[in-house]
C-alpha cells in the first residue's frame, strides 16, 4: 500500500509542476507582453446641440495602454488609427477619414472590492483628418474627449460615455469652429 500512495505523490506532483501556470501565478517577467494591459475601443457618436458647427457623425476603432499612476489614477494614451467622420459641408455630406493620439487621465471610483469600477476619464490630443473637420476647420485639430465607463477590474468588457470636442484649439471665433459629440464607448482589455 505504500508504493501505491509514494507513486501517487509522486504523479501528482510531476502533474502541478508540468502544468502551465495561470496567469496570476506567473511571474510578472513571464508574462505575455504583447497584449496583457492592452484595450481596444469602438467609439460611435453624433453631433450635439446648435453650437456645433454642422451635423456630425464619428465612429472609430482604438488600441489603449492604461498603467496604475497612484491609488486609484490611471494614466492611458489611446491611438485612434481610424476615425472616419461624416461631415455636413455646402457642397452636401461628406466623409473625413482620420487619426488621433490621447493621453487622458483616470480615476476608479466605486468600492475597492467590487469587480466593477466607474472609470472617470478625460483627455486630449492631436488629430489629423485627410479633409477639414469641420467642414470650415482644419486638418490638423484637437481631439478631446471626458466621460466615464462601467470597467470590470482586472480586464475585460467596458462600457461608457463620452463627450467629444474637436477644434483647432485658435480661441474662440469663426477660425475655430469646433465640433460636440455625445458618443458611446464599448472596450475589451486583455488580462
């Protein structure tokens, strides 16, 4: 009987030690990098209120790096390499492909504990469209963007709100039309 409980312990632990480990498990180095902490975004909107400079619509795709500042801050730099906005312009509708880079910052608010989080966030960055957005405005604008998602903690599913302001940031006045948009954000982050 004791030849049977020895090989026994024996399988059982060649069986724990050849098993690949879970990710928590593993240390941090032996991680995969390419995609842990990484966060893909579709983005949709519409143009808002009678301040906007013509209708608007805007859809886009991203990839995001979000890395813990301090408590609960995150700090992110979303890449946007397609936006495509349908634009209201004299000549009728017309689209704008474009891209932008954010960084934004963001707080986690809710109960530590819980496996959700609301992530308030805001931000802004470059944009560069192939025409003027808007219609009247520049290639090169500002993309800005506050809001907030439902995160689950630790990755996963995302969703949220965001209101977009794109301008080419001269001040106020009729060289900076500016566009508002009300936009819903869906996202996946990788474990």
């Amino acid at each position: 009987m004791r030849p049977v409980r020895l090989l026994g312990a024996l399988v059982v632990t060649v069986v724990a030690l050849a098993r690949p480990a879970r990710a928590e498990e593993r240390p941090v180095a032996d991680r995969p990098v390419a995609l842990a902490g990484l966060s893909l975004f579709v983005l949709g909107g519409v143009a808002a209120g009678p301040e906007t400079a013509g209708a608007a619509e805007l859809a886009g795709v991203a990839a995001a790096r979000t890395v813990a500042a301090a408590g609960r801050w995150r700090v992110s730099v979303e890449l946007w390499p397609l936006l495509v906005w349908r634009l209201e312009a004299e000549e009728g509708r017309r689209t704008s492909p474009a891209a932008a880079l954010d960084g934004l910052l963001s707080f986690d608010a809710g109960p530590r504990g819980s496996a959700w989080a609301l992530r308030l966030e805001s931000g802004a960055g470059p944009m560069y469209a192939t025409e003027p957005v808007p219609a009247a405005g520049s290639r090169w604008n500002f993309f800005a963007q506050a809001g907030v998602r439902a995160v689950r903690r630790g990755g996963g599913s995302s969703l949220g709100y965001r209101f977009v302001h794109v301008s080419n940031g001269t001040g106020p006045g009729p060289e900076n039309p500016g566009l508002n948009l009300h936009a819903v954000i869906l996202g996946w982050t990788f474990r």
